[in-house]
C-alpha cells in the first residue's frame, strides 16, 4: 500500500510543477489564480499522503492550517483581480 502512496507522491510532485508552470506563463490573471489555488489543494492532499505514509497524526492539522492560509490568499488575490487595477495605478 506504501508504494502505492509514494506513486500518489511522485503524481502530485509531477502535476505541482506543471501547474507552476501554468501560474508563471498563463495569460490572465485567472489562469494565474486558478493555477494557484489547485497547486494549494495539491499541496494539502500531498501533506494528507505523507500523514499516511508516516503514520503522523499531527501532519492533519499542519493541512488543515495550510488549507485556511490557502483559502485566505486566494480570497486576496481574487480581490485585487477584481479591483482591476492588476498593481498599475
């Protein structure tokens, strides 16, 4: 079962970087946006895997906080992109 985890691990790794990629080259700021907060739902599904391989309870709740501090920073940035000033005034 721990092989299949680390597949999982090496996946996500792989999808993270292609979303980067996706964040620094995308068109608009949406794409940027999007790009980022499916690399932080990654990134909390990539902690939830290590939880599991390590048999570490406590790696939840390091998730859950980086769950909150994700959603937070989108918020942010959906804010800006919708001020429409895109950091020129």
């Amino acid at each position: 079962m721990n092989n299949i985890f680390v597949i999982s691990l090496i996946i996500l790794t792989l999808t993270i970087i292609l979303c980067t990629m996706r964040a620094i080259i995308g068109p608009t700021a949406a794409d940027r946006l999007i790009a980022v907060n499916v690399i932080g739902t990654k990134t909390i599904v990539l902690i939830a895997l290590v939880s599991l391989i390590l048999k570490e309870t406590y790696f939840v709740d390091v998730a859950l906080v980086y769950a909150l501090i994700s959603f937070l920073t989108s918020i942010v940035i959906a804010e800006f992109i919708e001020d429409g000033s895109g950091g020129h005034k």
